[in-house]
C-alpha cells in the first residue's frame, strides 16, 4: 500500500479528513479491490489519529459498501464501484445526486438527433402525428463509472431558438431553463425493474441480461403543458433510490 497522508484536519473534522483520504485511495486504485488495510494501530500512526476516529471513518467506509471487516482477519477492500445513494422525493438531476455523494460528475453526449415522434412517444406528449421530437443520449458518470444512461425526448416545437445539444447534456433541467427559459415544475414518475439488452448494457459497462432500474418519467412545465419524457436505466449495483412515506 502506498503511503498515506498525515492528517491534519484542514478538510473538516479528522473523521471526516481521514474518511476523504481512504475514499480517494479506494476509488484512485491507490487501493485495490481485496487488498487489506494495515491494523488499526499501525493505519492510527500512520496517519496521525486516534484509533477511535479511524474506526469512525472506517465505519463510513463501510456503510458505503467500500471496505468490509472480517472479525479476526482485518479490513478489507470491498468495491471501487460508486454507489449513488438519494431520495427522489425532489425532482433533482441526476448530476446532484453524483456530487453530492462525493464523487465527480461528468455527462458523456452519446447522441442528438431529431426525428419524427414514436407512437409511444406521441401519446405520453400529447403530440399530434408527424410531429418532431429531439433525442438526447447521455451516460451520467461518477468518477469514471457509469451510474445511469439517460434517454430524453423533447417535442421540438417548445423551442424558439435553435438547440444545441452541449447545453443540455449536462445537466437538462439547468439547461432548459437557464438556455431557453423553459422550467419544469413537476414530473409523473414509474420505476420499472427490467433487464438490460446488448445496447444499455454495452453503455452502461454491466453484462448483458443483468437487472437495471428504469425509472420512466414524464415531466410538465407551466400551465401543465408536457416538456419532456425521459427513460433513465440505473445498474442496480451503483444507484439506490430512496423514498418517504408517511401516513
């Protein structure tokens, strides 16, 4: 294991400093997947810190699902996988939830075109027949790792000035609004557990067959009008959802 920085508590508290430096580790390669970490005493000195905030931090680890303890063996590297924890009580993009996990968020453009709207599509908007819809294809990536491939319709008419797909890929709702004035105010959402085909599973790096989450959403603006229906597949392994209930 390469050596590991002195903690010093510039990035917050020591537990969260220590947590950040072993997370960066992990998810770098600096530590590989099945590799064990020193003992608790050696990893303390080591770094700097009390044996106690070490295993303050390597419990959050472990909540990630990032490092496992074997009772009389040690810790163990157990994933370098991201895992995207977030509620969807909000209408939130894709990309705050990548961040605010800690990880970078990046969207990669896969395609852009415009096309006479499906039947499926034609009915989910309200559109009339022969009317042009544009397809937008993103893969949403938490350092490095896809986490959601993202397949967005949006009629063409809604538009008063060319769209250029650039400004959209990252981030659709901050685009919408912020490049054309158009805003979403809520959407009708459906989570569909379904298996992935040769295409969403090339994009998404899982092989084929494997489960995905879809979750299928239509979304309005202003005085009700349909803005976009959007088909979003999350790998079951990297995305969890959750959600409030209340009596």
């Amino acid at each position: 294991m390469e050596a590991i920085k002195k903690i010093e508590g510039k990035r917050g508290t020591v537990i969260d400093e220590a947590w950040m430096e072993l997370r960066e580790m992990i998810l770098s390669g600096m530590l590989a997947q099945g590799e064990r970490l020193p003992s608790e005493t050696d990893l303390a000195h080591e770094m700097g810190i009390s044996r106690n905030s070490l295993r303050e931090a390597i419990g959050m680890l472990e909540r990630e699902g990032l490092l496992l303890k074997k009772q009389g063996v040690g810790t163990f590297v157990t994933s370098v996988t991201p895992i995207i924890r977030g509620g969807i009580e909000r209408l939130t993009g894709i990309m705050d939830f990548v961040k605010a996990n800690g990880y970078e968020a990046q969207s990669r453009l896969i395609s852009f075109s415009a096309s006479v709207a499906n039947p499926t599509v034609s009915t989910l908007l309200n559109l009339s027949p022969g009317q042009v819809v544009y397809n937008l294809t993103t893969i949403k990536l938490a350092s490095e790792v896809p986490v959601a491939l993202c397949i967005d319709y949006i009629p063409e008419s809604i538009f008063k000035t060319p769209v250029k797909p650039e400004r959209l890929q990252y981030s659709l709702f901050e685009g919408l609004e912020k490049e054309y004035g158009i805003e979403i105010f809520y959407a009708e959402a459906e989570i569909i557990p379904v298996i992935s085909d040769r295409d969403i599973a090339s994009k998404l790096q899982i092989p084929e067959g494997e489960a995905v989450l879809l979750l299928s959403q239509i979304h309005f603006g202003k005085n009700n009008r349909k803005i976009l229906y959007s088909k979003s597949y999350f790998p079951t392994g990297k995305f969890t959802f959750r959600l409030i209930r209340k009596r």
